[in-house]
C-alpha cells in the first residue's frame, strides 16, 4: 500500500470521526436543552421523537442549557483540528 492510500486512509477515518461526533452531539445537546422529546423506554419506536420550543427561563433550565452548551464544546477542538490538517 503507498503511502497516498495511508494518507487518504488517515483523513478519511478523521472525517468520519468527525462526523460521527456531529451526529451524536447534535441530539444529545437538544436532549439536554429539552428540545428534544423521546418516547417512553417501553415504546418499541424510538424514532418516534418530536422538537419542542422551550421558553421557559428558570434558574434550573438555564443552568441545564449551558451544561448543554459547554457538552458541545467536546466537538469544537476536534472540528478545528480536523479541518486544520486537511487544509480546507
């Protein structure tokens, strides 16, 4: 194997990787904000979820938002470096 497929193999498990850590943070961060609304655990269909618009600004729900917020913050280096070594 050159060392081309080596390089290309090494950004594209970056990418993904990225990409994955998007996917995942993305609802997790909505869950937390309450933003997103899942079924029950004893429904079998999970992907039965559906958005909500919270205007609700307690001290307990703004505190719950900036956890959510500080939790997307775990992508951000990875997102940097990622685009930092490709270059884009």
């Amino acid at each position: 194997m050159g060392l081309g497929w080596k390089i290309l193999d090494e950004y594209l498990w970056l990418w993904l990787a990225l990409a994955l850590s998007i996917l995942t943070y993305i609802p997790l961060y909505l869950w937390m904000r309450g933003n997103l609304i899942l079924p029950p655990a004893d429904e079998a269909a999970w992907w039965r979820f559906r958005f909500t618009v919270l205007r609700d600004l307690n001290p307990q729900a703004h505190a719950r938002r900036r956890q959510a917020l500080v939790m997307l913050a775990y992508v951000t280096p990875h997102l940097i470096t990622t685009l930092f070594l490709t270059r884009l």
